[in-house]
C-alpha cells in the first residue's frame, strides 16, 4: 500500500508468506465466538455447514488469485470489477466494502474493550476501543513491511490457541484431565433443529472464512504472482482442517445446546476439568485476534479508499501519499480513523442487539461482494467447463448461505437492513452514472470544438 522503495525485490511475499497473512487476515472472533452462535441455531449441522463454507470460500479465492497473477492490481476486486462491467460496478463494489468493513470494524472494537474489561473493569470501554484504534492505526503508518510483520506473528498466535485447545481437548477426552460431565456419544444427529436449522446456521460458517478478499489485495505482492491459487489452497486447506477439527472436539466435550452467542464453543468445552488458566487464555486470545483482523480490514478499507481515489469515485485528495521512501496515504488514513471513530460510538452508544443487527447486515454485504468477485472472474477469465462449474456452485452455497438468514430471528433483521443498504448505495451509483454521462458528453462538446476546421468526424 505505502512502500516503494529500491529494495522491493526483498520485501515481496514468498507464498507460503501470503497463506500466514490469509491466516491472520480471517482467524478471528467470527471463529472464536460467531460459531457459538452457529452452534445454537444447527446444532452439530455446523460441521457440514463448515465443510460447505470452505469449498465456496476455495473457489471465490481461487478466481481471485487468477485474475491477480493474471493483472496484479491494488484495488484487487474493486479494480477487477470495473474492467469486468464499467465504472458503475468498480464504485459501488468499493463503497459496498468501505462502508460493510467500517461497521464491522466498530464491532470489533468494542467487542475487543469487552474483553479486555474481564482483567480491568473499572475502566471505561471508550478508552480501551480508543487504544486499539490508534494502536491499529499506527501499525498501518509503519508500512506495508511492518503490517505483513505484526500479522505474520498473529496468525502464528492464532494457530497456537487452535492447536493448543486441541491437545486439551484430546487430553479431556482421552480421560488425562478428570472430570468432565459429557461423554462423547457419537455419531450424533447432524441436524437435531431441523433442516432449517442447518440452513441458518451456514453463514456463521461463511463469517469464519471472511477476510479472504485482504489475501487478495496482498497478492500484488507475491515474489511469483502465479503462486496465489497455491498460497490459498494450503492457507483454506488448512483452516477447514483446524476449524472442523476443534469444533468436532467441541461438541463431543459438551452438549451442543449449553453454547451460545455470550461465551466462546471452546471456552464452555474445557469447563469443568479444572483448568482456571483457560478463559484468561481464551481471553487473551481472542484480543489478539479480533485486533489483527481488524488490522488487516483496515488495511484493506484504505487501500480500497486509495484506489477509488485514483479512480475519480472519490475525492482525489484520498489518493495523495507522503514524500520520501514511504508513500504514505495520510489524508485516507484519516478519514478512515473518523469513519471508524463513528462507528466505534454506534456500537457503544446504539442498543446492542441493534448494533448486532447492523453489523450482521455488514457481514452479509461482505458475501455479496464475493457473488460480485464470482461473477467478475466468468467476465475476465477463461474459465473450462468444470471451473465453471465450481464458480457457479460457489456462487449457489453463498446464496443458500445468504437466504438462509431469512428462517431466524438473529440473523433476519440484518439481512434487511443489508438489502436496504445495498439498495442505498446502488441509488446513489445510478445517480453518480448520471454525473458521469454528463461530464462526457461535456467532454465530447469540447473537442468537438477544440478540431480545425474541415476536419473529418
């Protein structure tokens, strides 16, 4: 985003390097905590919903990457879709995911002070939202370089919690731990709220992969762009794996109806044997990975501000960088900080299952930009019979995903206030295609004009 220097050709990601960033980009409370809620509403059909969400994720990253080894740009999506289908789909693509990650990002923040009031309670949530916003913001100033450094060493951090609850879980359930009050029983019903149940829950899966599209974004600057479809491979491959994995562990631990949306699955499943150190791990860990995602969204929201900036579908002063080696976007950044800092006060300041509705609504405007990246690469690609097959079955899980929100009272608000949302911002794209025309047609006057006479038209 902001270094350019003569060195570049040190500083570009082996892939290997990009799937440690894709892993930080998505581990998050999405994971941790949004399964919980997954959980409540499927039951154990939260396994196959995973199992669904990973192979549509798959191929929404693997289209991605293509089109990135192919033309490696900036703006990634945002730029892909205005080569795909004009200007009008590259300016409400930008500000459908300006706005879905800035909403989401409030939530995180305060989602973030929560956490943290469990080790100092008497001190108020605005400040601690206050100390990750700026905290976050000055690893963006660092550069590019320092970002991918502080993510790399997140998503070790993540990887850790997932492998280390796995060795307790193992440990608990091989009877190394005592205690306990669940025995594992199974095979167990997949769907013991019924198939609607199942339905609903798929998008809390989805919510578990988000972050992708950043993956997309760093894939610029990959030492071999071609290496992006692999770098997303092992870096999905291995999520499922670890995903499934622990959450089957999970729910052979505890009955799946004793978790919910208050506390994490993996929290609730080590209750009982003993092991007071665990929330405060948990605790910790869950800091650390709602802030790197954040990290990595505001990361993406700036870079994807900048390119609208290039792009005229914003006010070109967003698009200026400092002098010097590093090419920093300060006025981007902040607007950004203030458009963050609104929504940091709606979360702390709205009722919280309205906060809750929105950011779902947030969350839902981030799938149907994947629909739009999907339908993007069947524009731009030459795609063979069966990856066109995948791009359009990907295409079908995120809707059945999305239309699953539709059967439950968590998740159905949120789905109309994306819509309302949506509509908004493609309002306000018909109107700026009418300014558009206008400013060619000008444009067409003026030369016109401006040719010697007699010149042919």
């Amino acid at each position: 985003m902001n270094e350019t220097s003569k060195d570049t050709k040190d500083k570009l990601l082996k892939w290997w390097q990009l799937s440690l960033m894709g892993v930080a980009c998505t581990i998050g409370t999405g994971y941790f905590l949004g399964t919980g809620v997954g959980i409540q509403i499927g039951g154990p059909a939260i396994i196959p919903a995973f199992i669904l969400a990973a192979a549509g994720t798959f191929v929404v990253f693997d289209v991605l990457a293509k089109m990135s080894s192919k033309d490696p740009q900036e703006g990634s999506f945002c730029v892909y879709a205005r080569n795909a289908f004009g200007r009008w789909a590259g300016f409400s693509s930008g500000w459908v995911y300006f706005s879905s990650e800035i909403l989401i990002m409030g939530s995180q923040m305060a989602a973030l002070s929560l956490f943290t009031r469990l080790w100092f309670p008497g001190v108020p949530m605005w400040v601690f939202a206050s100390v990750y916003a700026v905290l976050g913001l000055f690893i963006i100033i660092l550069g590019t370089k320092g970002f991918e450094r502080a993510e790399h060493l997140f998503a070790v951090v993540k990887l850790a919690a997932i492998i280390a609850f796995l060795g307790l879980a193992g440990s608990a359930l091989l009877g190394w731990l005592g205690g306990g009050k669940h025995a594992p029983s199974w095979p167990v019903p997949l769907f013991p709220t019924g198939a609607i149940g199942g339905w609903s829950s798929l998008i809390y899966a989805f919510y578990a992969f988000g972050g992708i599209e950043v993956m997309g974004m760093l894939a610029i600057r990959l030492k071999n762009p071609e290496e992006a479809p692999k770098a997303g491979r092992w870096m999905i491959g291995t999520l499922a794996i670890l995903y499934i994995a622990s959450l089957v562990a999970a729910l052979s631990l505890v009955p799946w109806k004793t978790m919910g949306a208050k506390e994490s699955p993996f929290v609730i499943a080590l209750k009982g044997y003993g092991l007071s150190f665990v929330p405060h791990f948990f605790n910790g860990i869950f800091i650390i990975a709602g802030f790197s995602t954040m990290v990595a969204s505001l990361f993406a929201v700036i870079t994807i501000l900048v390119t609208l900036a290039k792009n005229k579908d914003a006010p070109p002063l967003f698009a200026k960088v400092s002098r010097g080696q590093k090419k920093t976007p300060y006025y981007a950044i902040g607007v950004t900080a203030v458009a963050l800092g609104g929504s940091i006060l709606l979360a702390l300041l709205l009722p919280e299952k309205m906060y809750e509705y929105v950011t779902t609504a947030a969350g839902l405007m981030l799938m149907y930009n994947w629909i739009f990246i999907l339908f993007t690469a069947g524009s731009l690609l030459e795609l063979g019979g069966w990856e066109q097959v995948k791009r359009w079955g990907s295409t079908g899980i995120i809707l059945l995903a999305v239309s699953g929100t539709m059967f439950h009272d968590k998740s159905r608000p949120g789905l109309w206030i994306s819509l309302g949302l949506v509509a908004l911002i493609g309002g306000i794209t018909l109107l700026m295609r009418r300014v558009w025309d206008r400013i060619k047609a000008r444009r067409r006057g003026r030369v016109r004009r401006t040719r010697p006479k007699g010149e042919l038209t």
